[in-house]
C-alpha cells in the first residue's frame, strides 16, 4: 500500500511538472516576485498532494515569531520535503542551491525562472562573494533566502558540518536569520521512493540579529539551536 500512495505521488510530480515549467516559462517578462508565487503553485499544489496520496502532514510550532521584513532562513535539511513545503509555510522566498540543478531538463529551467542563488560549491571565496552580491539582490527586491547550511540531506539523527555561507550572507547585509528545525527524514526518508504517513513536526526559532557577530559566531548558534531542537524531535 505504502508504494502504491508514493507511486501515486510521484505520477502527480511527473504530469504537473512539465506545465508549471510552461507557466514559469510564461511568466518571465513579469515582476520577478510575481513569478515566484505563480512558480511556487507547483510545490503547493504537491504538499496538497502528498497529503492527499500519501497522508503525510505537517504542524509548525513557532511561526508568528517570524520577522515581518526579509529575512534568511537556515534550515535542516532531511528530505525533499522542506524544499516543497517552505514554499507554502514562509514568505516569498528563493534558495540557495548547487547550479547543476538548474541543467536538469525541465525541473531545472522551471527552477531557474524562480530567481535562486545558484552557486559553484568548488569556486571557495568567489563563492561567497558572490553568494552576498546575489543574496542582497534578492533581499533588496523583498525575497526571504533559504539556506540549507548543511549543504546536503543528513538522515534523522545525523549531523553534518554547517558551512559558513548563510551566516556569513547575514553578516554582510545585516539581515536577521531564522532558525527552522524539522523532522521531515522520518516521513520522506532521504533518497527514498517509499514515503511514510505521519505528522512532520516543524520548529521556527527566534530571529537571530546578525549585527555585531562575526559570522562563525552567527553560524555556530544557529547551529547549536537546530541541534538542540533536533535532539527532541528525533525521539
């Protein structure tokens, strides 16, 4: 039954993609936050579905501390999940993301039309330097910027290193950053078909003022606060 629910979820993913690509395609001569929300229909439209085929759903505790300017979001990373469902949890937002997503035919010129931060991992220093100039752009036109500090998905209870780059992109355009700490690996295991029904548990922290810290600084407290959550939500 659990295959039947996840190839049902994935057949919806194979139909929709290819005409919210149209759409994104479509939308290009519009402003570019109008166009986000218009894209971000197809990632809505999937946590509606998820829920529908494979009951999977979520509960955020937290949500009303968010700053009502933008801001940028430094999540866990565990699953597809979160990358679907910030897009109908939080503001308007774009990613920050390896550019050889954006090569993959069809999801990637949809994602490309979505304005991301697509960045070289191996390029070191430049990177960051262009992960600043891009994300005070993006936060200049009113995007919120999600981060996954961690780089990759990490399996529940697993704990990669937190690079520096999120905090290091507050700290050079005094932007808040918000920790997001989650559960969804137990629900939508990493790099797997078979997706399991359940309540996926969100927790949003208080937004961290990056003025006066040193990036370091600002990424081991985001870190130590992820964690910390991390430890209650994989009992």
């Amino acid at each position: 039954m659990l295959f039947i629910r996840s190839f049902m979820f994935f057949l919806g993913q194979v139909i929709t993609a290819p005409v919210f690509t149209l759409i994104a395609l479509l939308s290009l001569p519009l402003n570019p936050l109008t166009r986000n929300v218009l894209i971000s229909g197809w990632a809505r439209s999937m946590i509606w579905w998820l829920r529908i085929t494979c009951n999977i759903q979520y509960k955020i505790t937290g949500l009303e501390r968010l700053p009502s300017t933008p801001s940028i979001i430094l999540a866990k990373h565990q699953s597809a999940w979160e990358t679907l469902a910030f897009q109908a949890i939080f503001p308007t937002q774009v990613y920050v993301l390896k550019r050889e997503l954006l090569w993959i035919p069809i999801f990637g010129w949809g994602l490309a039309m979505s304005s991301p931060i697509a960045i070289d991992r191996s390029a070191g220093r430049e990177a960051l330097k262009k992960l600043v100039e891009n994300g005070k752009n993006r936060l200049q036109k009113g995007f919120w910027v999600v981060i996954f500090p961690e780089g990759t998905r990490k399996a529940p209870g697993e704990r990669g290193k937190y690079h520096i780059g999120g905090a290091w992109l507050a700290t050079h355009t005094g932007t808040q950053v918000v920790p997001v700490a989650h559960n969804a690996g137990h629900y939508w295991p990493k790099n797997s078909f078979i997706k399991k029904p359940g309540v996926i548990q969100i927790h949003v922290g208080d937004a961290i003022q990056s003025a006066g810290l040193k990036a370091d600084a600002l990424n081991a407290q985001v870190e130590q606060w992820i964690e910390n959550e991390m430890t209650t939500l994989n009992q």
